[in-house]
C-alpha cells in the first residue's frame, strides 16, 4: 500500500474504522456464511495494520492513530472476533 502523505494514512486508518463498524452491525442480522462480509473486515484490518507499519512512533500522528484504534477495539463491536486483538496489536504501531 502506498500513501502520498501522512494525511492519506490517517484517512486510510479512519475509513476502515468506519467499514469496520458499518460490516459487523450487517454481519448481526446477514447471512455471511459465504465469508463476504468477515473477508472485508478481515482486508480492512490488514489495510490498517499495513498503514500502521508506515507511521513512525515519534511522529504527530503516531499518538493520533494509536487513540483512534485502542477506541476501535474497546467499543465493543470486536468483541468475540480476532480482529480485536490485531487492532489492539496495530495501535501500538512500530516500535522503531
């Protein structure tokens, strides 16, 4: 995946919150047993965590990023699915 500039990665980062919140209220009431649903979510996620591996921890946006996907996590629609912890994983971004 490549950004332009550091407003396209936060941008990037906030549109997958925001496919991420809309595709798991309709896998409530959907029939996903074809996986057409999860399989968004689950590129969603990996989208986020590729952008993640671009922010540099000591830049503005680390901590920017960071608050936006701990609040992803803990708002309760991951609950019970995998892509909880890979969020949570993303929003400690890179440690270099």
């Amino acid at each position: 995946m490549i950004f332009s500039n550091k407003n396209e990665i936060e941008k990037a980062i906030n549109l997958c919150i925001i496919l991420n919140e809309e595709m798991l209220e309709l896998m409530s009431y959907a029939d996903d047993s074809n996986c057409n649903i999860g399989a968004v979510v689950s590129s969603s996620v990996e989208l986020i965590k590729d952008a993640c591996e671009l922010i540099d921890n000591k830049s503005e946006l680390a901590p920017k990023c960071s608050e936006l996907l701990r609040n992803h996590a803990n708002s309760g629609i991951l609950d019970g699915f995998d892509w909880e912890d890979e969020i949570l994983e993303a929003s400690n971004l890179r440690s270099e």
